[in-house]
C-alpha cells in the first residue's frame, strides 16, 4: 500500500485539509483534492488529515469519504491521517477499515457527536472501538467539545495508559487543560497534538509534539516557519510569526468554520468550492472585506 513508501512522523505541522466541492454541489471535487494536496506539500507541512472537522466530514457519505481517502492516499507526499468521525461506533469501525485498507497512516477518532455522553460511555466507546478495530495503524484520541463530548483530562490519562492509542489532538484551545495533557506526557510516551491555532507557538515550546491545524490549509508556509523557530528556540521569530498567524485568525473567526479557510484557500488559487450554509447579508459583506485583506497580506507573509 501507500502507507509504505512513506515515512510516518508524528509531528511537525499536519494541515487539516478542506474538501473542495463541485461548483453549485457539495459533491467532492476530486481532481481539486488532489491539486490542494500537491499545495500543501509544497508548502512544507509534514503530514496532511482528510475529513477532519476543517474537512466538513459530516457532510459527506461514506462512499465520498472513502473516495477521497483512496485517491488522497496514492497522491500526497507526505503521511496522511484521516478523521473518522461518526455518530456511532460501527459507522467509526467502518470508515477505519476502508481508510486503512485505502492507505492511511493514521486514524483520527473524536468522541460520537451530536448527542452528548458522559465520560463512562465515551471511554467504553474508545476501548470497544480499539478492541473491534485491532487496527494496524496509530489511533490518536480527538477532543474537540466545541463539536462533540469533551474527554476529560481523566478519561484521557486512562485510555493513554492503556496503550491502545498512540497519542491525543486537543482542539479545544483551553490552555489550563493542555498542560494537563503536557504533564502526562511527561510521565508517559505519546503523541500531543495541538489542534487550536492559537496555542500554536505556546505548546510546541513547551514540549508537543506539534500541530494539526486549519489554519495550515491556507497558510502553510507560516505555520511551518512558526513551528520551526518555537522547536528551536527563536523566540523572537516565533512571536513575530505568531502575531501574523493571530491576525488571520482573528479574522476567520468572524465566520462559521471552515468558511474563512476555504475562502483563503480559493484566493491562494486552490479550489475549495461552495460553502454549505447561507451567510447573513451583514456576514457575507465581512467576508468580501476579508478578500481584500487577505489578498493584500499572505504575499507579504510568504
């Protein structure tokens, strides 16, 4: 398969990948896929993630997202880790084999979303999916509350402890509950991923792993450059490029994710497609400014 020609680094800068559309469709833009992957490692990065939460997965079938993977897989580069989110444990089970059986080098499992659960049930969920998986590829734990259950900090420490998962993304951008994780890690090999944008440059000096960010879709380049000077210890460069980054985020957050991406992505000359959801009138003007914004800022960030 793919994933044997390819060396697996769990660390450094993972882009989250958008899935482009088919102009006026939400059906996967195939040949655009391939192209943003080509972009993506042209930029640097280390690893990319298809059908993560920047990927929109949930509006997609199964077959899509099989797709996608398959296609993605015998095209990138560089190590691909693909989100498998599900509403239930046999829809996980299911989109973990095909993505493994397509080429994946690592599987990406958040918590079932939509309803909440509690902390008993999203263990038992992740210990029934590891027993029925028995996957041959590293799982990472996802948290990401803003859209599903939250693991805490104790259901995390467990399920790491058991040695069925190679590591966790937080993307929940609470620092206080990071170091938490960044003290585990201290006590325990895994791998630690930041998943929020905005702690970028704090967590890598402070010991993760590195990243896996949305962000990174559209602006490679400075979040590549931003991860390298913090493992280095530049922290004048490191501030100087986090300060850029924070300036785009503070702009993408005036959106529903992953609109401003897929919209910088496009002005970057890679297809990203429509957006899923109607913006306000008021939004949609705010989007148009954000155009001219960026248009003027990423050259003189690249």
């Amino acid at each position: 398969m793919a994933r044997a020609a390819r060396q697996l680094n769990l660390s450094g800068v993972f882009a989250a990948a958008v899935t482009p559309n088919r102009p006026g469709t939400l059906e996967v833009d195939y040949s655009g896929l391939l192209d943003l992957l080509d972009f993506l490692a042209a930029g640097g990065v280390t690893g990319v993630c298809l059908m993560g939460s920047t990927g929109e997965f949930a509006n997609y079938s199964f077959e899509d997202r099989q797709r996608a993977v398959y296609l993605g897989s015998k095209r990138t580069r560089v190590p691909l880790i693909v989100g498998i989110g599900n509403t239930t444990l046999g829809g996980c089970l299911h989109l973990a084999q095909e993505a493994v059986f397509a080429g994946a080098d690592a599987l990406l499992l958040m918590p079932p979303y939509f309803f909440p659960y509690q902390q008993p049930e999203i263990e038992a969920f992740y210990r029934e999916f590891a027993r029925e998986a028995a996957s041959v590829v590293p799982v990472m734990l996802y948290n990401i509350p803003q859209f599903s259950s939250g693991i805490s900090i104790e259901t995390a420490r467990r399920l790491l402890d058991s040695g069925l998962f190679a590591g966790i993304k937080d993307s929940s951008g609470d620092w206080p509950y990071f170091e938490e994780l960044l003290a585990l890690k201290r006590e325990r090999d895994f791998v630690l991923f930041a998943g929020n944008d905005r702690i970028v440059a704090r967590a890598i000096t402070a010991g993760a792993n590195g990243v896996l960010s949305g962000c990174a879709c559209a602006i490679p380049e400075l979040l590549v450059g931003l991860a390298r000077a913090a493992a280095a210890g530049d922290h004048v460069r490191s501030e100087s490029l986090n300060a850029r980054l924070t300036e785009f985020i503070d702009w993408i957050e005036k959106f529903p994710t992953p609109v401003g991406i897929k919209r910088a992505v496009a002005i970057r000359k890679q297809k990203s497609g429509d957006i899923a959801v109607p913006l306000a009138k008021e939004t949609s003007v705010t989007l148009d400014t954000f155009d001219s914004w960026f248009k003027e800022w990423w050259p003189k960030i690249i």
